[in-house]
C-alpha cells in the first residue's frame, strides 16, 4: 500500500493509501470516531467506524490524543461534504506516539501564550498558510532576479563597520577586536555591483532596535540589489516591478493559503507599475492638509506614513528626504545639495515602508566627508572608499525587507507571524 500525501489524495479516489501524519482534531459519537489528520501538505478528515476495522484498532483510534504521530490506512472517497473534498475511510492504524497532552488547544490563546510555544504554534493551518506564503515570496524574489540576470552575492554576516548608523548596532567579540552583526549587506553589494553589475544578496540582518512596534524585528530578513550605472528612476523602475510580481505570483501560487487566512485580496489585484512618486516636500504638505503636525527636515513615523499611505491606492514612492535623515552613503540631489536621492516605498493598508533606498554618493571627496561627519571610524570604511578611487561610477539599490512585505500580502496585524522564530526586544525564546 502506497504512502501518499494528503494534497495527493485526489489521485487516489476508491484506492486504499497509507497517510503518515498526525492527529490535530477528533470528535467521537461512540461508534463513529473522526479524526482531522494533517501532515504538513494538508488536512484531511478520518472515519474510524465500529465494526468496520478491528475492535483493537477501533480502541486505538479512540486513545489518540491531539498531535499524536499515527500512519493510518485507509481508503480515499470523494465527499462534497468533506472539508478539502475528500474523506479516508479508515482500514487500519499504526501509532507512532501518543502524544502528552497538548498545551495549545484549538480555543482561542492569547498572543504571548503562543509566542513561548512558536515551535508547536507553527504547526495550526493559519501559521502554516503563511510560511508557505512567505517561502512563495522568497521564491518569487529569486525568480525575478535571477530571469534579469542578476547574480547572487552572500554578505558578510561579521562585519567591522556600520552601515545603517552606529545606535542599532549588535557586536561581538571577535578574538582581540569587535565585530558587529550585519544591518545590512549593501556596501558589499556595492563592491560586487563593480564587479557583476547587477547583483542581490538575500540574508538575515541585525539591528539592535529599542522599538517595540508591529513592524520592527531585531532579526530580520532582506533582499538587497545594486546596480552600476543605475540612477534613482532606473532604482524606482526595478521596485515596483519586484513587488508587482511577487504578489501576482503569490495571488496565482497560493489562493487557498490565502483563504486560509481570510485576506482580502481586492486590494492586491490592482498593484501593478507605475507606482505614484512624490517627493518629501509633497508628503510633508500632504501631512499639513491632513492636520498633522510635522516639521519639515525629520523623519517620518510609523502614523505619518499610514496617513501618506492612505491618500493613494498602489504603494508610493517618497523620495528625496532630507539627507541628514538618511544615512552617510546618500548621494546629494546635485539640483538642491540638501536633499538626497534615496526614495522609500510605502505600502498601502497602514503596512508603511518595506523598502528603504536610494542613489550612492560616488565621489570620493564627498564620501570621505560624510563618514567624517557621521564620526565612523575612518579605517574600517578604507576598502568602501576604495570603490570609488577605482573606477568610480552612478550606481543605485535598495533593501526590501521580507517580513513587512509579507505582513502587507497577508494582511497581518504584526511582522512576528512572518517569520518562524520573531526575534524582539523582549523575546529570544524558543
Ligand atoms: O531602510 P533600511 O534601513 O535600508 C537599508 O538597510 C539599506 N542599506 C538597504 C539598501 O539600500 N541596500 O532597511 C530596508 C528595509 C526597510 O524598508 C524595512 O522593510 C526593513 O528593511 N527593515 C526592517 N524590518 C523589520 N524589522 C526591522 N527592525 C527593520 N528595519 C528595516
Ligand atoms: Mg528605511
């Protein structure tokens, strides 16, 4: 008898198969036990009848507790009325464990009940959705790179240097000296771009944030391409083509995920290029017209960009912040010094930024004095520096972080659903 997967049981209609899973739900009337397996393809529903098998396998199905490991046997029948379509008429079973009893019931549990059990929340339909709708994503992103020949580059996850500012910075000991966790993989990807051309580096990344927000991890994952010769338009273009993709991928690939965790994917439908663009000085008067208080020359929080965001239906492009909210790299707009070409995407539904990036400083003179004016330490920024004495050339990129572009596509209240194991200010466990 074949073992089969339950997201192949239609191949198997009035066949008997073996399912090696476990159990997540049973309901018993005395001489009828049904049983919900699931085995990480699917769930399916199991009907034990008296009589029907042995009197000691009957017994058994009835000792199952949840989450117990079993294989059972059984035949396939195609049932309207079955949740997924199809039921197994159960022939046999074999008990792997019997499970303890089980701390996550299927009643509702509050969030940091769940959080401390993450390793045994991950196996509920909903979590499982979105991890599959996660790897879709991931899998999306690689495509899109990869059909427009950009080549793969893995960043140093050691670093001596800081590339996101100095405040957010994990170290380390390194044997006699310091090493910091990498905030991010771009200025090698800006080695690799002089070298490639097109490159991407996709990588967990650090930042030691004392935010305790919906959408700030400490750990986080993020695809990071740059381009030579590529200035901020040409960076725009790459974006919201990316995003674009991924989410009619993921709205192909994974409709029933999708349903499983009841999104609503009007919205999704209609993201396509062009995105709107405005700069930061249309944003900061939108804020104005929408009675917001805020001073022209800082940063954007997390109820700014919702208020920017709900003004349009795609995701939008702000670009040309003031250079001394960004970081050193930013090449000044040559048309109005005190701004930068750096551009972020804000995404729609109060998700707000999931792409930071922008055009790099290409000169050496001036990069030299703004890693001066951001008081890094000259030595470890010698070999970045180096880049632009050898050959110097425009060059652009951005980073797009995974987690809140997955909480975006799935509609999440909170990034710690996105990632298997969250990693925030207060929580390291499990
Ligand atoms: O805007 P950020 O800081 O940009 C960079 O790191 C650039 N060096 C990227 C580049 O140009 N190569 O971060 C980029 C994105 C953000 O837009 C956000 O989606 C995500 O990374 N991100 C975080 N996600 C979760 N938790 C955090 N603490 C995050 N910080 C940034
Ligand atoms: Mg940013």
């Amino acid at each position: 008898m074949q073992t089969v997967n339950i997201s192949h049981v239609a191949e198997y209609v009035d066949e008997e198969v073996k399912i090696a899973g476990w159990v997540y739900n049973k309901r018993s009337s005395g001489s009828v036990i049904f049983l919900i397996l699931r085995d990480g393809t699917g769930f399916i529903q199991a009907v034990a009848v008296k009589g029907e098998i042995s009197d000691g396998d009957f017994q058994t199905c009835d000792e199952l507790t949840q989450e117990s490991s079993v294989v059972i046997s059984g035949k396939v029948r195609a049932d309207k009325r079955a949740p997924g379509g199809f039921e197994l008429a159960v022939t046999g079973i074999e008990v792997v464990q019997i499970a303890d009893e089980y701390p996550i019931s299927l009643k509702k549990h509050g969030v940091d009940f769940l959080m401390e059990r993450r390793h045994l929340w991950l196996r509920t339909p909903r979590q499982t959705a979105i991890l599959r709708i996660r790897h879709e994503v991931i899998k999306a992103i690689r495509d899109f790179f990869d059909e427009q020949g950009f080549v793969l580059i893995d960043a140093p996850i050691l670093t001596p240097s800081a590339c996101e500012g100095t405040t957010t910075l994990f170290s380390t000991e390194y044997f006699d000296s310091t090493a910091y966790l990498s905030q991010s993989g771009q200025l090698y990807m800006e080695a690799a771009a002089m070298a490639l051309g097109k490159v991407y580096c996709f990588g967990p990344t650090f930042r030691a944030e004392k935010s305790k927000t919906r959408r700030h991890l400490t750990e986080f994952w993020m695809v990071e391409p740059e381009m030579a010769w590529v200035d901020l338009d040409g960076n725009l273009k790459v974006q919201e083509e990316l995003v674009s993709y991924v989410i009619q991928r993921v709205l192909e690939e994974k409709k029933n995920e999708l349903e499983t965790i009841k999104r609503d994917t009007g919205r999704l439908e209609n993201i396509k290029p062009p995105f709107p663009r405005i700069s930061y000085d249309e944003a900061v008067e939108i804020l104005h017209k929408c009675g917001v208080e805020f001073e022209w020359g800082n940063d954007f929080g997390g109820g700014d960009e919702t208020v920017l965001a709900e003004q349009f239906e795609l995701p939008v492009f702000v670009h040309r912040y003031p250079s001394s909210v960004k970081a050193f790299y930013m090449k000044p707009d040559p048309e109005r010094p005190e701004v930068c070409l750096s551009a972020d995407l804000l995404a729609p539904e109060g998700y707000g930024e999931i792409i930071g990036g922008g055009q790099r400083i290409d000169d050496l003179e001036l990069l030299a004095s703004r890693i001066k004016e951001h008081n890094l330490p000259e030595e470890a920024y010698e070999w970045y520096m180096g880049l632009r004495r050898y050959g110097s050339v425009p060059h652009s990129g951005f980073g797009l972080g995974i987690e809140r572009f997955v909480a975006w596509i799935c509609g999440l209240d909170h990034v710690r659903e996105t990632i298997p194991f969250p990693r925030l200010l207060n929580r390291i466990y499990p």
